[in-house]
C-alpha cells in the first residue's frame, strides 16, 4: 500500500510558515513562534469544544464544580487560555479579545512586537446543539514596541501582516494567510499536528449560494433588499441561487471561500452597523477573501480600507466570490 495512508512527508503548519519565513532574510522566527502559540490555543479549544457535551452528561462541567465554584463557560475559557499563550509567548504587545472590554497592555519583560485581534470563541450560541464555531484572529506589527498605544490596533485591515480562523467542526481546520496566499491545515488528532491540507486556497470567481439572515429582511436597506430578491429571482435568467445559512461566522465563511458564493452581514434600521466586529471578524474574514481572490465590501468601500475609532467597532459586511461582491457593490453606487 502505497499512497496517502503511509504518506512520510508531513507539511506541518510550523514547516510551512519556517519555510514562508525563510524567504526573508531578517525574520528571526518571532511570527513562528507567536504562531505555535495560536495553535496552541486552538487545539485547547477544539479538544474541550469537543468534550463539551460529554462534560455536561457527566458533570465534569456545568453550573458548580466538586468544590462548588462555578464552572467556566467555554467562551470564558477560550479566552483565558489564548490571553496566556499570548502573553507567555513573548512576542506580543497588545492584545484585543471579543471577550474583554478593556484591551490587554503586555508588560515589558514580555512584551513583542505582534498584537494580536481576536474572537477566542465565535458563534458561542451554536454550542449546545453540536453546530461548528471557531477562533478567528488577525495580527499587526506594533511600530513602536517601546510605547505601545491603542493607536497601533485601530488600523485599517490592509496592515495586517497576517489572519486566519480554527473551525471547530467534524475536524479541526485552521485556515491561515500570511499575505501571500490561503492554505489550510487540518488538525490530525494522533498527531496533534495540523497538517497541510488545502493549499494555496482560491475562492470560486462566481457562486451558486448565498448566506444571509433572511429573518432581518424587513429592516434591510434598498441595495441589500433588491441582491437578496434578485438572488431567488433572477432578472438576467441566470438560476436562482441557495440559500445556506448556519449562523456561525466561521462556518460560512469557510464555505463560502470554499465553494463560492456570498456571505452578507449587512446593516438593517434595528443596527445601522450591522452584527459583526470589525477587528476581530469582518477583517481577519477579509484579508482571507481577497487573499484567496474574493471580495470584502462594507457598502461604502474596501473593507479592508475601513480605519477603525475603537475597537469593538461593528460594520456591515459582504464578502465572497469576486463577481457577486461586484454585484451588491454596484447596487450600492446605484443608490448613492
Ligand atoms: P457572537 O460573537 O456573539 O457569537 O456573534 C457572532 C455570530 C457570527 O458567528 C454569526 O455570523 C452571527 O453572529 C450570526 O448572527 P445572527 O444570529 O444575527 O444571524
Ligand atoms: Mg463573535
């Protein structure tokens, strides 16, 4: 038996991004080792997403504990632990998590020159029916390492040096991009390694589905109203399009860059900003998308040109397949 079951040559997510950072000459590891600590991170979270219905039958967790503390949540739990890979890995400077208010200042003998923008724990509402969420990040360079202000984070998304998501699904994908490209790795669990999957990502130029939550349709502006009818109803005779919608970003968009289409947040009159975080979700998605030949639109522009003024900010989103985002996008300059 030749073939895959016997295959020797692991492309690990650590050979690959060594392998990316020896092209530059200067590098001296530091993004190899924030990475690894990531990684960690991810696999901690995959390992008790995937215990976590078998901790509550059994009651390993739940409201209290044996010695009657309370019990964290998931999503609390994810977060301490990437908070703490970060910070140990000595390599980063600030970091901002959907899960706290505040941004976290490393201290000096910790400090590096990488912040770090993340959702430790996305779509946390899908985890007691078994549904796929994920981690999503994104990572700038700080410019000045020795007076780090909040000013280094509210940057546009083009200055991210690098962004990606882990999917906690049937199997444990991380899909990375590091400015030149997406590639795929997939945890083996025997291993403990994710390994080299999906390479070299592109997503479809055209689409046959679309994702959206047809439940806020009432309060949609013109512009989205009129795509999402002239998905089900095509004037040009061109099929009408399906509808998939799990209601985990990290799931949607993970199809979406693999089979096309478009994912819309977009803005209604109940939330003129729509749902989705700007830091942490619609740039890491993003930088992906156009990194794998898609889109990301906000309704007003590039997103990935939008600077942000604080950093739990929210903006609308369109982002996918190249042809579909230059739809939605000429309807909006046919508004203005
Ligand atoms: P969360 O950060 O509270 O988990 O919310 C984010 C999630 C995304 O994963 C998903 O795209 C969106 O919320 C779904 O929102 P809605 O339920 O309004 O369709
Ligand atoms: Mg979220």
């Amino acid at each position: 038996h030749a073939g895959e079951a016997h295959r020797t040559d692991l492309m690990t997510i650590t050979r690959y991004v060594l392998n990316e950072q020896s092209k530059h000459p200067e590098s001296r590891g530091d993004f190899t080792i924030l990475l690894n600590h990531i990684v960690l991170g991810c696999k901690f979270v995959c390992s008790a997403v995937s215990k976590a219905g078998l901790a509550k039958l059994i009651g390993l967790a739940g409201d209290t504990n044996v010695q009657g503390e309370e019990q964290k949540k998931l999503d609390v739990l994810s977060n301490e632990v990437f908070i703490k890979a970060l910070v140990s890995s000595g390599r980063t400077c600030i970091l901002v998590s959907e899960e706290d208010e505040e941004a976290t200042f490393v201290q000096p003998p910790l400090r590096g020159k990488y912040s770090v923008v993340f959702d430790p724990l996305d779509g946390s509402s899908n985890i007691d029916c078994g549904v796929s969420i994920g981690t999503i990040f994104g990572i700038y360079m700080i410019k000045d390492a020795h007076e780090p202000t909040i000013e280094d984070v509210l940057q546009p998304g083009k200055n991210m040096l690098a962004a990606g998501y882990c999917m906690y699904g049937s199997s444990c994908t991380l899909v990375l991009s590091t400015g030149s490209g997406v590639n795929g790795f997939t945890l083996d669990p025997s291993l403990g390694e994710f390994i080299l999957t999906h390479p070299d990502i592109k997503i479809p130029q055209k689409g046959k589905i679309y994702s959206v939550n047809e439940g806020n349709a009432k309060n949609w502006d013109g512009p989205t109203a009129k795509y999402v009818e002239n998905c089900k109803f095509p004037i040009d005779g061109s099929p009408a399009k399906s509808l998939r919608y799990i209601g985990s970003m990290v799931a949607d968009v993970h199809r979406t860059l693999l089979y096309g289409g478009i994912f819309l947040y977009p803005a209604d009159k109940k939330s003129p900003n729509g749902k989705l975080r700007v830091l942490y979700e619609v740039f890491p998605m993003s930088f992906l998308m156009e990194q794998a030949g898609g889109q990301a639109f906000t309704g007003k522009q590039r997103a990935l040109d939008l600077i942000p003024t604080q950093i739990h900010e929210r903006s609308p989103v369109f982002l996918g397949s190249y042809d579909d985002v230059e739809e939605i996008k000429a309807l909006y300059a046919a508004e203005e």
